[in-house]
C-alpha cells in the first residue's frame, strides 16, 4: 500500500472515532448554519482538525482544501493536494440517520492518486490508489455488469445549495424515474459514489457539489472499473460541481437521459 494512502487511512480513523463518540455519547450538538440547508456542528470541526494533524504531521509541505476551514491552505508550490470532508452527510447525522463518512482524496499534480471514503458507523473503509485498484476493506472492487439503464439503480441528491437549478433537477428526475429500475437518495455524496464503485448502485448523478464531494468517490469507480464525468461527458466535475457516474455500458445512456 502507498505511504500517502496509509496516511489518509489513519486520518479517517482518527475523524471516524470522533464521528462516533459524538454519535454514541449522547450529548446536544452545536448545530450552525453555513448557508440555506447546509449546516456544521463542532464534531465537523473537530473532525477535520484531526485529519490536518495527521496530514500536517506526516507532509507539512503538502496542499490542504478541506470544507470546514474553507480555502485552500498550505503547499502552494506542492505537487500534492489534499481534498477533505470531515463529515460527509452532516444532516443526517444530525439527525441520527446513519448514512455520513469520511472522505479524504488526494491530487498528484492535479490528478486524482489516491482517495479513502470512510463511514465509522458500518465500519466500512473504502480505498484506492491510481493504477492499484479499488477496495472495500481489503476486498476488491468492482462495478456490476448492469448494461442497460432501464435496469439500473440510480443514485441521485437534491440541489439544496443551488435552489435556482431545482426545476432543471426534476425535470432530469421525472426522466430518471422513467428510464431506470429504482432512483435512491440517502443524503452523502461520497458514499453515494463509494456504493457504485462497491456495485450497490449502477449509475449516480447530482449538481452543485464541491470538490470535496466528489474526488475520493470519483477516484473509487474509476479503479472499480466504471466511467465519471461532468454532464457533458468531460472531466470537469470537480470545477463544475455537476457528476455523473455509471458502469461502463449505462454511462453514455445516462448522460443522454439528463440530457433530455
């Protein structure tokens, strides 16, 4: 395993253990709101300052962007970039809804090398490197062999942040639910596409997320074998913030079916 994924391992763990004290223990959370439907509590907080300890720690010289502390810290001259979200699905766990994880990607000279997406409460550890494959607990990854949309089940999450895009979202949705065996949404985009890359979803599409949404997730379903892309196809979901990912066959109905 590369040193920099065994890092990125360890911050997780460490971010997942807060995750779950604060899950188990009991006490009131110190909810704030960032923006319309879009809140942090101070085990987000925390959380994240944990995993910049063991980042900092282990490479001082490197990037950091994480979600929580906002813009791009440390390592501007650095071949490496670290992308994180502390809590990926913090409405849910607010709420006790025990879909949330970890994720923690990492850029070798603005490509993707190396990503972990951890959800404390199943204990589930989803990891790849570029080149190495994807894993889910030391098992391999792969997509599923889904070949047609129509028997696809397809993740989705709502534009909450982006409230402009929601007529354009369900007329997407109404054509999804036409064209598809099932649309599920649970509310964390990284596990959302960790699931795919894991073959418990065929497909996944969202708009407005932000890099740390989606870059471990997206570096999982590539090693697992499945396609990721902006809307049109291009490589530009982690600028645009709109993701589709599909196994290899549906890719290309499913962007033709957003399109329409």
């Amino acid at each position: 395993m590369h040193p920099i994924l065994n890092i990125a391992i360890k911050a997780a763990r460490r971010a997942g253990a807060i995750i779950n004290r604060a899950a188990l223990g009991g006490a009131p959370l110190d909810v704030r709101s960032k923006h319309v439907n879009d809140f942090v509590t101070q085990v987000d907080n925390e959380a994240e300052s944990a995993v910049i300890e063991v980042l900092r720690k282990a490479y001082p010289d490197h990037a950091i962007l994480a979600e929580e502390s906002g813009a791009e810290t440390g390592g501007a001259r650095s071949e490496y970039r670290w992308i994180i979200d502390p809590l990926d699905g913090t409405t849910n766990f607010i709420h006790g809804f025990p879909q949330y994880c970890v994720s923690i990607g990492v850029q070798h000279r603005g490509a993707l090398a190396h990503a972990v997406v951890y959800d404390p409460f199943k204990n589930e550890l989803f990891t790849a490197s570029k080149g190495r494959g994807a894993f889910l607990n030391d098992r391999r990854l792969r997509v599923t062999r889904c070949a047609q949309l129509r028997d696809a089940l397809v993740g989705t999450g709502f534009p909450f942040k982006e409230l402009t895009r929601i007529e354009l979202y369900m007329k997407q949705l109404r054509t999804m639910m036409a064209s598809c065996t099932g649309v599920r949404r649970a509310g964390s985009a990284a596990l959302d596409l960790a699931y795919v890359a894991a073959g418990r979803l065929d497909a996944f599409w969202e708009m407005g997320l932000s890099p740390w949404d989606m870059a471990a997730g997206a570096l999982l379903i590539q090693e697992a074998g499945g396609l990721v892309g902006d809307l049109a196809g291009e490589q530009a979901y982690l600028e645009s913030g709109d993701i589709a990912a599909a196994t290899p066959k549906v890719f290309a109905q499913l962007l033709e079916a957003l399109k329409e």
